[in-house]
C-alpha cells in the first residue's frame, strides 16, 4: 500500500513538473505578473488541485528567464513594495503556441489510450 | 511585526541564502528580495484590514513556499537549463537524482563508480585474460612444437597450466564484477587479492624466493593487495554491502 502510494506520488511529481511551465507560460500571454500573483492564479483558476508549492514557481521562473522564454524587469507597484514583474518573450510567445498544440495533441492520445485500455479493447 | 515574526522570516531568508551559496552567487540577493517581497504580499493578503500578522499565518505562508534548504537544490537543476531534460535518474530504482548525488536519496545505491573501482576491475580483467591466454598458450605449446615441455616435469607443467588458467579463471569474471558494481564481485575480489598477499607474504617468508627481481614483484604485489583491500572495504558501500 504505502509503495503505491508512493508510486503515485512519484507520478504526479513528474506531470506536474512538465506541466507547471506550459501553465506559467499559459498565465503570462499578453500581461505581465510577478510571482505572488502568478502562486495564486494557479491556485485559484486549479481551483486547488495544482496545489504546487510555491517555492517550486521561482526556481522554474528563473530557469525559463535562462532559456529567453520570459524576461523579468523590478517594477514600482501602487500599495505595495517593488515587485519582480515576469512576462513572456517572443521566444516564449511561439514557444507556448507550439507547446499547446503539442498538448492538446497528446492529452487527446492518451486519453483514447487510458480509455480503450480501461475497458479491455 | 512581532520580533518572533520577524525572526521567523529572518531565519527562512538567511537558510535560503545559505542553500543559494555556490549556486546563484551573482544573484543572490535578488532572489531574497524577491521571496521577501512574496512573503509580505502574502501575509498581507491572508491579513484583513490592519490587524498586525499572526504568528501561524506567517508560519502557514512560509510552509506553502516550501522548504529554503529545497529552493537551492530546485533552482541548481533550473541553473543547469537544458540539463534538466535530461535529468539523471538512479540506475537502480528510478527516482531522479540532484545534480551532485553520490549516493541515490530513495534506495541509497551510488549514482556512479569511483575511479579507483574502475581501474582495479580494469586491471583484473587484463590479468584474468592475460593469465587464461597465457594458460592456453602454455598447454598447447609442447604440441605445436611436437616434443615435451622442456622446463617442468610433466606433472608440474599440468599444475602450472591449470594454476594460470584457474587464477585466470577467477580473475576475469571478478574483474567484470567490479565494473557492474555486484556484491559477487566485491566478494570475488576480496578473497583473491587475500589469496594473492598470502602467496606473496609466503614466499618472501619461506625462502621460496631467489633472485632479486622475484623478492621485488613480491614486495610489489603484497603492497598492492594490500592497498586494494583496504580500499574496497573503504568502498563497500558502492557494492551495497552495508556494515
């Protein structure tokens, strides 16, 4: 019992992993956020399940300004102290085009597959 | 803020600092800045009106940004970019492993051989194959050359012949044990290079040596041994054999 479990924490970790930048990416289109609005559109719009540490966002933030896939600039805020404001490069613009697509193609594929497998086809 | 409070963040910041060192050096100070700013903005969120934080909405809002000590490791494999795709897993059980792992954190086995197994399964190898070769040769010359073997009796040639084949024998498939890392071939190797220093022990004792050459290549190998064993007990560890 407590190796499935761990079986399917191990899972999860790894599919959120690759899918908390394609969200990050997701949020970011068209406006810019820094990383506390960014923790808590996830937890909002996720309604809860993508309950991602936070501190795993700025790490992968970091790393994805590394690639050229957001760029990040301190900005003055209204009621509020500087913040690090995050928003997508060209670079992360086409990338998430193409990663959606991607995407909807997979999740489309694995979906046919988990259901014909699960009644025995 | 309550000077408990203040020392509560005071502390988070100073352990993310500390797991940032060697990591992200040049930007140390910015990332601080920046988990600094989402801890205010967070207690301040989670805070109506002007009431001053309390001590377990500051705590409740540094456990959801998780571990410091994690962060440093987190932002290490972010630091690495493209390496993270091809991230390293444990040969033995599959978890991922951080950048700088010895040793897997899930089941404990090492991530990768020391250099010093390497070279003593390497070196076991070619003697193994050199002594099977060497073996060969030996028993089937007296037939390629159509008379007796000139030096040994008969009866010691079939003992030499089957010496060097046998020690051969053992050496090779020890020397493939090291390599792979198998507790046979930790085992394997501890045994023959005890027989090794024991012969070589023996005859420098006993007199069976003569000349000059032979006491020094006994000297050698009785050092040898002795230095591989010391470090293969010291590597026990790399094999799984735990004690």
């Amino acid at each position: 019992m407590i190796a499935l479990e761990r079986s399917i924490d191990q899972w999860t970790t790894q599919a959120r992993k690759g899918t908390l930048q394609l969200c990050l990416m997701a949020l970011l289109k068209g406006r810019e956020l820094y990383g506390y609005e960014i923790a808590e559109y996830v937890e909002r719009y996720s309604e809860g399940e993508l309950a991602v540490t936070e501190g795993t966002i700025y790490p992968l933030l970091h790393r994805m300004e590394n690639d050229g896939v957001v760029k990040s600039h301190w900005k003055e805020s209204t009621g509020g102290p500087p913040r690090r404001y995050y928003a997508l490069t060209i670079k992360g613009e086409d990338l998430l085009k193409r990663i959606l697509g991607e995407w909807k193609r997979y999740t489309e594929a694995c979906q046919r597959i988990t259901e014909r497998g699960m009644k025995g086809e | 803020m309550s000077e408990e409070i203040d020392r509560l963040i005071r502390d988070y910041l100073e352990n993310l600092k500390k797991s940032l060192r060697g990591i992200a050096e040049e930007n140390v100070d910015e990332v601080v800045r920046e988990i600094r700013t989402h801890i205010e903005d967070a207690v301040r969120s989670k805070t109506e009106g002007e009431r001053p934080p309390e001590l377990q909405t500051v705590q409740r809002v540094l456990e959801k940004l998780g571990d410091p000590k994690r962060y440093g490791r987190e932002l290490a494999i972010a630091k690495m970019g493209m390496k993270l795709d091809k991230a390293k897993y444990c040969p033995y059980c599959g978890a991922e492993l951080a950048p700088r792992d010895v040793f897997c954190a899930e089941c404990g086995r090492p991530t990768e051989k020391p250099i010093g197994v390497y070279i003593i399964s390497v070196l076991s190898i070619l003697a193994g194959a050199s002594m099977i070769f060497r073996g060969a040769l030996l028993f089937v010359s007296p037939y390629m050359m159509r008379r007796p073997p000139l030096v040994f009796g008969m009866e010691n040639f079939i003992i030499v012949v089957m010496l060097e084949l046998v020690i051969g024998g053992v050496l090779l498939p020890t020397g493939i044990g090291l390599w792979k890392l198998k507790k046979w071939g930790w085992c394997t190797a501890i045994v023959a290079s005890i027989l090794i220093f024991g012969n070589a022990v023996y005859d420098l004792i006993g007199g069976a040596v003569v000349t000059h050459l032979r006491t020094t290549s006994m000297i050698v190998a009785a050092t040898m041994t002795t230095l591989i064993l010391l470090y293969l007990v010291a590597r026990r560890k790399f094999f799984g054999i735990k004690w």
